[in-house]
C-alpha cells in the first residue's frame, strides 16, 4: 500500500461535509474532534477525509497551516489498515478531523492521538461489519 494522499482523497465537496456534520458520528480524543459517516461507495476511493484548525483558536494562518500538514502526514503515514477494513464492506468513509486543542503541538504527539483515533475507527468499523450492517443502522 502506498503512502498516498491524493487530491481524491481530500473531503472537499461543501455537500459531504454538511451530510457528514449533520448526520454522522463523532468522538473525541483530545486534541482531535473526529466526526465520521459511512455512505455507499461512488467511486474508488474508500476513505475520504479532511482536516480543519479554528481560526478563532489559532489567529495566525502559519500556526493553523503547520498543524493541518503535521495531521494530514501522520493520518497518510498510518491510514492503510482502516483503508483496507473500509475496502472490505464495499463502503466509503467520510472523515473530518478538527484540532480543538490550545497549544501548537509536535508531530510525535499528534501521530500518537492520529493512530489511536484510527484504532477506534477500526473497531467500530468491525463492529458493523459483524452486525451485518453499518453503523448508521442501514442494511448493506
């Protein structure tokens, strides 16, 4: 598996992230907020995902850039067992990844809170795979 984050893969369509705000899931592990949905796949990328810093939080765009490319990395740097479980339900993976923390922090620490939220996304994942539907509640 390549560690690729193309241009298809970034979240950019205004109407996926509003179905994704309004009707998907979230979680938090600090200083992620992770929101998520599951939708019928319409091409042949499995996961889709974007990533978000608030202004109001960070006022300098330097500061918000460095913390969207250091999350962007670790996320195409560890994303390939959640891409493959993705892969397997025939699905497609709407991902929205907000920073809310208070401070710039460094690559080690966001890599470390990026795998466990893949982790958790993983075995929710697995969770609607043995139910036989996804976690929406709608058959597949």
């Amino acid at each position: 598996m390549p560690f690729k984050f193309g241009k298809a893969e970034h979240l950019k369509s205004e109407k996926s992230i509003s179905l994704l705000i309004t009707e998907g899931f979230s979680f938090v592990i600090f200083p992620l907020k992770i929101r998520w949905i599951l939708v019928p796949k319409n091409d042949n990328i499995s996961i889709k995902c974007g990533f978000s810093v608030p202004k109001r939080k960070f006022k300098k765009a330097v500061d918000r850039n460095y913390i969207k490319r250091i999350m962007r990395e670790a996320y195409r740097i560890n994303k390939s067992e959640l891409t493959a479980i993705v892969e397997k339900n025939e699905l497609q993976m709407h991902l929205l990844l907000t920073f809310i923390g208070d401070d710039v922090p460094n690559f080690q620490y966001i890599e470390s809170k990026i795998i466990l939220t893949l982790q958790r996304l993983i075995k929710l994942n697995e969770k609607s795979d043995n139910m036989g539907a996804n976690i929406s509640g709608k058959t597949v």
